[in-house]
C-alpha cells in the first residue's frame, strides 16, 4: 500500500528541508472556516474566492492537512476558474478532535456530504461542484463516485492519486518511502471486521517514520484502520472508477517516484473516459507546483465552462 506527499509551510523566511530540498515558502494562506458535522463536531477548512460558479474542493494526502495545497488553490482562484474550499479531514490539522483517527469507517464521506451541504447553505449563489484531490486524497473522491455524494458531483480533478492497494499504479517494490502499513494487523482487523467486531478498529496500521529535521508539527504520523480505510475505495475499486462519468482530468508527474506514472492511462481507459495528462520533468510533490500541470488544470477548466455554456443554450 502506498501513500506519500510533501507540503509547505508558513515560515519566516524561505528554507530548504528533507533529502530532496523540499522548499518551504511563506504563504498567506486564507483563514481557518468552520462547520458542523452530522455529530456535531466542528471541522475546518480554508476558502479561496473567486468569481466563479464553479466550486473545487480540493483535498490533501495521507500525512498533512491541506496548508501544502495552497500553491494549486491560490492559481485557480486567482486565475478565476473556480472558487475552492481546501479541508482539513477529521483526524489532520491544527486541532482535530483525535489526530490520525476517526469514529468509524467512511465517516471522511459523510463529513464530507455535510461540507457541501454547509457550502450551498453559504454560497448563495449556488454553484457547480468539482471535487479534487492530491496522492492520498484521490482515494477519498474515487470512494465518493458510489455514494450519495456522487450524484451531485459534476467534475473530478486527480493529481498523482492513489487509488487502491490493489490497483497497477503501485510499484512491486519500495524503494525509499517512509510510510509502512502493518499488513498482518490490516488483514487481522479486516477478518474481524467482516464478523461484525469492531472494537479493535482504533489500532495504529500505518505509520510515517518522516525524519524529525523534516517535521513540521503539523503532521498527522499514525493512521489508524478506520482512518485508513476511510481513505481507501474497497477492494472492487473498479467499480468506483467506472461509476465515475463525469468530466475527470488525471494528471502524474512523468517522473513520480511514488506511482507507476505509465500505468495510469491504461487503469483509467479500462474503467472510464478520464483524460490522463503526463507532466514532464515533474514527480509527485512537483506536479502542485508545475506550470505545465497548472496550464492542463486551466485548459481543463475553462473547456468546462464552455461546456456548461453550450448545455445551458
């Protein structure tokens, strides 16, 4: 199993950290916004506006909440193509209500239906809706394409997603990440579950041995098996990328040393009629910040706002 991703930070001044000279800038990124799950737990996320009825919720990997995220958000904002709302899950961020866990497994999708709800409570003006995500994140919007969520999705955008133990995108070997999953205790927990006990659903099944002169704080380094399997589309992951019919664009770095970048495009065109964008020069964190990705993810875009335009007439 594979998840992995790099973020940036607010800093005072610009510094170099990690083995491969991650950047980290300081960034004025939008504040903290609130609302109110289905268990009434208050849950946060940050809110790029822009003139456009076009909403992106866009949402971040398996280790960090969304700060790492701003780049992406801040340029399709700007640019006008779309507002977009960046959460942090329940179990990341600055306060959450249990680092690295949640109450159950799939309550990532009901918080999730309860964002929207809050946002079309909030946006008056209604909007249209396109979730996206980045490496962990993607295997929350696949999960999403079955549910009740789905029919209101009118987009997907997936930047390096992972998609599923299972899927081809994943290498044979690994070669370098710090992420390990405990498989015995995943399997053990899964045979439980399936018998209905669930009391052992708590246990830590993924930890993050980032390095400690890497860290920020902020990072979420033990996930436990309800969190993880949130996060995770079920083992007929085909099955969710099928019911995925919408608009989907699929952009992976050409040299990402996570995923299997080559794999992608024949995943996809197996299941759906996804557009798969290779980046080149690019790897997995780089594909937030690449130029040629951000040119794809406005192309994408505004073809859909034509698009829209062309139905409405």
């Amino acid at each position: 199993m594979r998840f992995h991703e790099r973020r940036s930070d607010p800093a005072s001044r610009a510094h170099e950290v990690g083995r491969r000279g991650f950047v980290m800038f300081e960034i004025a990124l939008p504040p903290i916004q609130t609302y109110e799950a289905r268990d009434g737990k208050s849950l946060c996320y940050r809110r790029y506006e822009a003139d456009s009825d076009k909403l992106v919720i866009l949402l971040h990997g398996i280790s960090e909440d969304g700060q790492y995220l701003h780049p992406l958000a801040e340029f399709i904002s700007k640019k006008g193509l779309a507002q977009v709302v960046v959460p942090d899950l329940r179990g990341y961020g600055y306060h959450p209500v249990r680092r690295g866990d949640v109450e159950y497994v799939g309550q990532h999708d009901h918080d999730l239906e309860d964002l929207v709800r809050c946002l079309r409570e909030r946006v008056r003006s209604g909007f249209e809706l396109i979730v996206a995500a980045h490496s962990g994140g993607g295997g929350n919007v696949i999960r999403l394409a079955r549910k009740k969520l789905g029919s209101e999705i009118g987009a997907y955008l997936l930047l390096a997603p992972s998609v599923h133990p299972n899927a081809p995108i994943n290498p044979k070997k690994d070669l370098w990440s710090d992420v390990s999953v405990n498989k015995r205790k995943l399997a053990f927990l899964s045979v439980l579950n399936a018998l209905g006990l669930r009391f052992w659903n708590k246990s830590i099944v993924l930890r993050n041995d980032k390095p400690a002169e890497s860290r920020h704080g902020r990072e979420t380094l033990e996930i436990s098996y309800r969190l993880l399997l949130s996060r995770t589309p079920k083992a007929k992951y085909e099955r969710d990328l099928r019911a995925m019919t919408q608009p989907t664009l699929v952009l992976v770095g050409e040299k990402d040393e996570v995923f299997q970048p080559g794999q992608y495009a024949p995943m996809f065109a197996e299941n759906n009629h996804a557009k798969v964008s290779l980046i080149r020069d690019c790897d997995h964190d780089g594909i937030l910040s690449d130029k040629a990705a951000f040119r794809e993810v406005e192309s994408w875009l505004r073809a859909l706002g034509r698009e829209g335009r062309k139905k409405a007439l």
